[in-house]
C-alpha cells in the first residue's frame, strides 16, 4: 500500500472511530479483541498473565490490536533508567497518573534490579474502573495501591463528572510522579489540576515525568494521523467531537505552567527525529 493511500485510509478509519479507547467498551468489539487474544495466551505461557486484550487496546499500547503483548510488556527499560537518573530508589513513593492496565507497574511487581525488588509505595490513578478494578485483583495491596479520579473524558470515560481531583496524599511525600500518554488526553484545567497537585505532594527535589504531544517537536505521524488543527484554549486537538482523544501543546505552554506553579526546572525532551517515537517528555524537578 503507497504512502498516501494508507494516509487517506487511516485518515477516513479516524473519521469513523475517532477514539479507540471508546470502541473497546463495546460488548461485541470486546468478545473479538478477546477471542483474538486467545491463541497466543495458549502458545506464549508469559501472555497468560497479562490483562485482556481489550483493557489493552483501550490503553493504545502501539495502536495494536493483535500483537500489543510486548509493547504491554517492554516498560522495564523505563524503570532502569529512572534509577539511573536518580528520579527513583527501589524504596521509593512512586505516583502514575492514568495507569491504565499497569503497563508501568508489572515491572515493579514482577521484576528484579540487579537482585534487588522494588519495596517503596506505588500509587496507581485513573479515571476508568475497569482499569482499576483489573489492577487492584492483580497487585499486591502492600506495595500498590490504586484509586479513582473523578475527571471527565470523553475519550476515556464519559461518565465523570469534574475537572478537579485530590491526590490522597500529604504534601511533600511522594519522590516520584509520572505518567506515559496521559497529557496527551487532558484538556487545559484537567492537565493544571494534575500538575498543581503533583507540586504538592513532591518532595523538594522530586522530579515529574511526563510524555506529551510538544508541537515544536511534532510526532512522525503530524501531517497524517496528526494534525492538531482545532484549538481549545491553549490545547490543540485532533477531533472537536471528543477532543480528550489526542491533545498538544506549544513547549512554551508546558515551561511556562511549570514556572507559575513553582517547579525549580523543567524542560522537554523532544521526540528523536525518524524513529517511531511520536512522543516527548516533559521533564520538571521540585
Ligand atoms: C493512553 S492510556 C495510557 C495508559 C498507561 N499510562 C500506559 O502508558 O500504558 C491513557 C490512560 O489515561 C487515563 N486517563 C485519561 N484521562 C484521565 C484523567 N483525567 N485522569 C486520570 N486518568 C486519565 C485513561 O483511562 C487511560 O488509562
């Protein structure tokens, strides 16, 4: 298939489901994704363990619908180099925002760091219980714990009902707070909630993580399955019928929020030209 032939299908895909996360609650589309999933949990026994396969495709892990298990599976790299960088100890107070199926957290649960495991606090938050419920019966209670956020999406879930959620924990707690393909969903007053509460529970010196759509460093895919032509605010998105399904921002907007909340630094890590990384990170120490 030529470039522009499969610019203009997936393009016309878009305009007919212009959020997968949506489609995944479908009963029917969820019995497919499901039985789809089938075969390789018989044939790959570490499949097995993994959520189903429409919790999966509800968190876009590479936009895949049959052969997403390794994209679920390949975070631990992410983890070694938060301990490189110093972000994290293995004993330390760790926040996700938007944790989805705990794509994040298996390698907390499951994995050892040169011999060592993780045993600080871990604290899971999202706006889909479906999500949460599939974690909470899939994590030990001592290290993880998993809460709801009330926030409205209509991407993600069109039932809640504010603009505004309380991180359950004390000021100046917390070493850690990330979060992978969240910003990417949240409109303006959601995305200031999310990072004035992270203020506040850091430690001085804590760091925030977070992956973003920068428009000034745009995505392999701006042009074709991105263009960000509508703005609401300072936000840029994709679709004005359910704008929480992808959201950008300039960096100038990202640095300056950081400043006026207080952050020490912040910075963005742009995505690497030509790979198929189609997000960058926004970066901010307290
Ligand atoms: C693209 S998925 C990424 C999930 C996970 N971070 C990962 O990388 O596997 C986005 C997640 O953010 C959650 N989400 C969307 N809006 C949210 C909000 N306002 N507050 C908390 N979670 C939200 C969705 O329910 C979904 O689980």
């Amino acid at each position: 298939m030529s470039k522009n032939t499969s610019k203009h299908l997936d393009g016309f895909l878009r305009k007919i489901v212009p959020s997968v996360s949506l489609l995944t609650h479908n009963f029917f589309f969820k019995c497919f994704a499901n039985m789809a999933d089938l075969p390789t949990k018989i044939i790959v026994p570490e499949f097995r363990n993994l959520p189903p396969n429409h919790l999966r495709i509800r968190i876009g892990v590479g936009n895949r619908i049959f052969s997403n298990q390794m994209r679920y599976l390949n975070t631990y790299s992410f983890w070694m180099y938060c301990l490189s960088e110093g972000y994290i100890t293995l004993n330390s107070s760790i926040i996700d925002i938007g944790c989805g199926c705990g794509r994040y957290a298996h390698p907390l649960r499951d994995y050892e760091f040169k011999q060592s495991r993780f045993t600080g606090r871990y604290l899971g938050v999202d706006i889909d219980q479906e999500q949460l419920k599939w974690c909470s019966e899939n994590f030990d209670a001592q290290r993880f714990r998993f809460v709801h956020s009330t926030h409205a999406s209509k991407s993600y879930n069109t039932t809640g009902s504010s603009q505004s959620m309380t991180l359950p924990k004390e000021d100046q707690s917390v070493d850690f707070v990330f979060s992978s393909s969240l910003l990417t969903h949240l409109l303006e007053t959601e995305l200031r909630n999310y990072l004035q509460e992270t203020f506040r529970v850091l430690k001085p010196g804590g760091h925030m993580l977070m992956t973003c759509f920068c428009l000034d460093y745009p995505p392999a895919t701006m042009g074709s399955r991105h263009t960000f032509s509508h703005a609401i605010g300072n936000s840029r998105v994709e679709t004005l019928e359910v704008p929480e399904a992808a959201v950008a921002y300039t960096e100038a907007f990202f640095l300056e929020t950081a400043k006026n909340i207080g952050f020490k630094s912040a910075r963005i890590i742009g995505v690497v030209p030509n790979t198929d990384e189609i997000q960058s990170i926004f970066l901010a120490e307290k």
